[in-house]
C-alpha cells in the first residue's frame, strides 16, 4: 500500500518509518536466522521507497539488510516503461490466444495489469496509482498523448481480453463476472451504455458488452444477452458479426 500511496502523492513515504525486528527459530530469539531466510523475510520492502528511515532490529546479516536499503532508493519505473510493459505482455498473451492457449493468455493478461498497478487474485481486483499515468507521453509510439488515456485504453482492452479468454475456456460464470463488474462500473455514470467514440477504447468497450452477452447467452440468461448485444451493436455499428448476432439474437426463445 505505502508502494501505490507514493506513486500517487510524490513524497508521501519521506514522512514515514518503517521498524522491522527479526527473531531466531525454536525458541531461541538471539539465534540469527539463515541468511537466505532473512533475504525472503526482507526483500518484499524494497517495494517500499524513500522512506524516512529505516530500522532492522534483532541478529541480522548487514548484508542483507544494505542490499535492502539500496532497493528502497531505486527509482520506480516511469509511467511509460510500465505501458510498454503492459503493452508487450498483452502482445504476448493475445498471441497466446491465438495459439488457442487460453490459460496462458490469462496469466499474460493478469501480469499487464500488474505492469500497470491492477492487482488481480482470481475475481478480486484491486487498481492502485491511476493518477500515476496523469503524463504527457515523450515517445515516437505514444508522442505527445496523454498517459492517463493511453492507460484507460489498455485497462479497457485487457477486460475486453480477459471475459474473451474465461469465455473460450467456457468458464462462461466468470466471463460474464468480469464483464458486468466494468459495465456496472461504467453505469454509475449518466448515459453510460450510450456510444461515445471519442472515448478511449471506444471498440474495445464494445468488444466487452458483446463478449459478456455471449456469456450470458451461454449461462441461458437471454434477456440480459439481448439488452447487451443490442447495446454492442450501437458501439460496433461497423462490426457484421455483432449485427448478424443482434439481429439473430431477437428471435430466439427466453430459457
């Protein structure tokens, strides 16, 4: 948390103190533990930069201890590197997808988010830092774009990708999970299953409505399949697939 909290407000973790006390094992707390034992102990804090102090007390290697104190003064990664990271890791997945390896296209999907401050645990989701991405963008591929869109856009993308990959694996209760959880999100807004094109990710926005409905018409819930493929096709007025599906769809029988 104090991580995400720093990347948001610049400075915040100058004004705290981190005390970390470490024991020995089987009673005995002046035995000093193994050394590989204390780097996995300690490591994770490095995540932890620029505090105000840091404080190791118990039997510990100074070696240990210093290599952390040299991982908290590490500069974090830009907005940018995390972009791109998060760019080539959808890449890597969507080729995954492809490929018809659904799982792998999952984790590669999960590790973007991550490159980009969204922690994913099976449905939990937790997204940190989004005003870190509030950048002007210095290069060729992203010149003079803002970061915060460019990030809206991948976030969007990589939902759109992730109901796509539960549904081939017809996981179709988790894909419809996925999908709903972002509309609904959406929907706290006015107007909010109208298309705005000039919306970052405007097609991949109805990439989600349509691949939600196809969930929902895999789980047999075929009122909620209709409203949101017809609201996919205002969204994808272009996309014959999705017209076909609409217009298909108004005919079948609820059940």
């Amino acid at each position: 948390m104090w991580y995400y909290f720093d990347l948001s407000h610049e400075g915040l973790n100058g004004h705290l103190r981190l005390r970390l006390t470490l024991t020995g094992l089987n009673g005995d707390p002046e035995a000093e533990l193994p050394k590989t034992l204390q780097r996995r102990l300690l490591a994770p804090w490095g995540l932890v930069r620029h505090l105000d102090s840091l404080i190791v007390e118990g039997p510990h290697d100074n070696a240990v201890v210093e290599d952390l104190r040299k991982a908290m003064t590490e500069a974090y990664p830009t907005p940018l590197e995390c972009l791109q990271l998060a760019e080539t890791r959808k890449e890597a997945g969507n080729a995954a997808f492809k490929a018809e390896k659904y799982q792998v296209a999952l984790e590669e999907y999960i590790e973007a988010f991550r490159a980009i401050h969204i922690q994913v645990d099976g449905r939990r989701r937790h997204i940190w830092a989004e005003g870190f991405f509030q950048v002007s963008l210095p290069v060729h591929q992203y010149q003079g774009m803002d970061g915060g869109h460019v990030y809206m856009q991948l976030r969007i993308q990589l939902v759109a990708n992730t109901v796509f990959a539960y549904y081939k694996m017809e996981d179709f209760d988790t894909a419809f999970f996925w999908g709903m959880r972002s509309i609904n999100i959406m929907r706290q807004f006015p107007d909010a299953d109208e298309p705005r094109f000039g919306f970052p990710g405007a097609s991949q926005w109805g990439k989600i409505y349509y691949r939600t409905a196809l969930a929902a018409k895999a789980l047999g819930k075929m009122e909620e399949a209709r409203e949101l493929v017809k609201i996919a096709a205002r969204w994808l007025p272009d996309d014959a697939v999705v017209q076909r599906e609409r217009a298909r769809w108004g005919n079948l029988q609820l059940g």
